[in-house]
C-alpha cells in the first residue's frame, strides 16, 4: 500500500486513536476562534473586522461538526478536547502575536501547518473521518484575505517583510514541535500512525517524508506572502 492508503479498521484501538485525533483537531478550531476573535480587535479597519470575524464563525462551524462525529464514535468531546488543552495553550502563549500582521501571519501560517499534519494523518482514516476532517480543515477564506492585507503592508514598509519572515519562521519552528509532541505523547495517536497488520503505517522514513512535505508547504505559503521562508 502507499502512504495515502486507508482501510477502515473498527477496533477499539482505532476507534480510541480517531477520538484523540478528533480531540486534538476540536480544540485547534476552539483555540483559533478565540484567536481569530482577539485579531479582530486589532483590525485597522471595519471591514477587517467583519472579514476576521467571518474566520472565527467558520472555525466555530467546523467545531460542533467534530462534536458530532465524536459522539458518533461513543466518545466525549470536551473529554477528548481537554486532552491537548495545555499543550495548545502552551502553544499560543509561546506564539502571541505583538501586532496585527504578527496575527495575519499567525492564523494563516501557523494554522496552516497544523492542518497539513492534520489532513496527512487523516489519509489513514475510514473515508467518513476522513472527508470530514478534511472539510474541517479547509480554507476558511483567510488565505487570499492574509495574502492581499500582508502583501499591501510590505509594499508600504518593506522593514516590515523582514520582521515576519522571522517571524514566520518562529511559527514554523513551534508548530512543528508542536505536532511531533502530539503524535509522540499520545499513545493512540502513535499506534495509528505506527499501523498494524491489516493496516498500514509510517516508518520512520515516511514519517520523515511528511515532515519534509510540511516544511515544504509552508515555504510555498511564505512565498505566497511575498516572505522568506
């Protein structure tokens, strides 16, 4: 089988496995309408905030779909969700953006990263979890919205194109490390990704492979915002 291969084993270790994930995936769209939220205030203008606040709505939307298919599975969404509480908080709090482009870059790139792991993880899942975590995770408008106000920015003060891309990769940094302290610490999570003998699974070389496809993916985001990567 290839890395995007996925059959739909229901034992109970997958089934725990497609909870922890769903868990992880609930409280990220939790955690970025929160943030989203907070961005909003900073927003130069009305129409910023009604664009941002669109954002915040469609991850909010995203989340009582997760709910669902948890309960689906016979599992507890806030119990599932309050599992990576602290370490996604950890997260934002090491990531605060200190202005509003800080916050752009944040919700685009840092977000960004999250949901290509994500979706990878998800190529080994039955189609139903699959589709719906994809759907999750789509764009929720914010791609060409960030590019258009974080390009114009540049273009006004080009000291400003410097200070995100380092930035930008302090995100990248922290929500890599983020995403292995995930896959590493929860022991489902782990054996989902290891795989089993009527399943497959990633080695260490195709798990090096997608952390090398996450890296490359972001570089093409910056490059998108007109930054170095």
């Amino acid at each position: 089988m290839t890395e995007s291969s996925a059959v739909p084993p229901q034992d109970a270790a997958y089934t725990a496995a497609v909870i922890d994930l769903l868990g992880a995936i609930a409280y990220g769209e939790l955690s970025a309408f929160e943030r989203l939220a907070e961005d909003a205030k900073l927003a130069p203008t009305l129409e910023d905030k009604v664009a941002i606040g669109s954002m915040a709505a469609a991850e909010f939307a995203h989340l009582e779909k997760l709910h669902g298919r948890l309960r689906e599975l016979g599992g507890d969404p806030y119990a599932a969700m309050s599992a990576f509480q602290v370490g996604f908080d950890d997260f934002h709090a090491h990531t605060q953006p200190a202005d509003w482009y800080e916050g752009l870059i944040k919700a685009y790139v840092g977000e960004g990263i999250a949901a290509d792991f994500y979706r990878e993880i998800a190529a080994y899942l039955d189609a139903d979890t699959r589709d719906l975590i994809v759907a999750a995770l789509a764009d929720a408008g914010q791609s060409a919205f960030v590019v258009e106000r974080v390009r114009a920015g540049i273009a006004e003060d080009h000291r400003l194109g410097g200070r995100l891309a380092l930035w930008g990769r302090r995100l990248m940094g922290e929500a890599l490390t983020q995403a292995q302290r995930v896959a590493a610490e929860r022991d489902a999570l782990s054996a989902l990704l290891a795989g089993g003998v009527d399943r497959p699974g990633l080695d260490l070389a195709a798990i090096g492979r997608m952390f090398t496809r996450l890296t490359d993916r972001h570089g093409e985001r910056m490059a998108e915002l007109g930054l170095a990567s």
